[in-house]
C-alpha cells in the first residue's frame, strides 16, 4: 500500500516537474525581447516626436503660428482703460494674410449698443494702424459675444 502512495506521489512530482519545465523554457526569454522592443515603440525620443507631430502638421495643413504672432500692448491697455472693459486681448498674426484679432471681455454692466459702439469705434482706430490686415473685434460678456465688427483688408 505504501509503494502504491509513493508510486503515485512520484508520478504527479514527475508530471509537476515536467509541466513547470516545459513553462519556464525558452519560451519567456522569447517574450522578453519582444516586450523591451514594444517599450521602445510606445516611447519614442524627442526627435522623433517631433518629426511625428511635423508630419501630422503638414498633413493637417497647421502652421506654427508662434513665430508669427504679436501683440500690441499700447492699444491693449488703451481699450482696457474704457468703461465697461475688464480685460483686452490683441493679436497681431500674418496667418491667413494677416489678421487683427481684439476680444475685449465687458464688465457685467455694459449694455449691448454700448458694446457695439466700442466693437465700431476700436475696430476702426485699429484698423488705421493695421491697414493691410483684416481686423476682428469681439466683445464679450458673460461668456457670450455682445458685439463683433469685422473690417477685411482690401484686395490688392
């Protein structure tokens, strides 16, 4: 009886280590490299981000608009000093064939024909300054826009 416990004891040892053998082979050192390959895929260098996001760009049809922006901090803090104005921001940028963008945040109190008056009166005076550039002045006031004037650059 004892033989037959010990027979089937080192029966399963055997099939035990056959099965642990036959899992720790050659076939995780495969694994291994392909795994470090995969990282190295998901974590491209910074050169090549940057080709990659160049490509995406030209495809895309974008521009990198930062070497081609400007702002004009003079007229900027001029709006900013009217009644009724918060905050201005302008954008001086040479896409599209140049383009003056103004967004002026209103105070809460500023009523519609007064933004208007202020959209009129800037998008000219900016304008004059700006006369080969399409000009586009929004004010805003509670996330929505009270007032836009937009003047086109001419035709040439």
């Amino acid at each position: 009886m004892l033989s037959k416990i010990l027979k089937a004891s080192m029966g399963g040892l055997l099939i035990a280590g056959i099965l642990a053998g036959c899992s720790s082979g050659s076939d995780d050192k495969d694994k291994q490299p392909v795994q470090k390959e995969e990282k190295k895929q998901e974590t491209p260098n910074k050169e090549e981000q940057k080709k990659a996001q160049e490509t995406s760009n030209k495809k895309q049809n974008a521009v990198d608009k930062s070497a081609d922006v400007k702002s004009d901090e003079a007229l900027t803090k001029e709006i900013e000093k009217e009644k009724g104005v918060s905050q201005a921001n302008l954008i001086v940028t040479k896409d599209s064939g140049g383009y003056v963008m103004v967004d002026v945040i209103a105070d809460a109190d500023l009523k519609k024909d007064e933004a208007k008056k202020l959209s009129e009166t800037y998008a000219k005076k900016v304008k004059d300054k700006y006369k080969d550039e399409t000009v586009d002045v929004q004010v805003h006031q509670n996330d929505k826009i009270l007032a836009q004037t937009t003047l086109k650059k001419k035709e040439k």
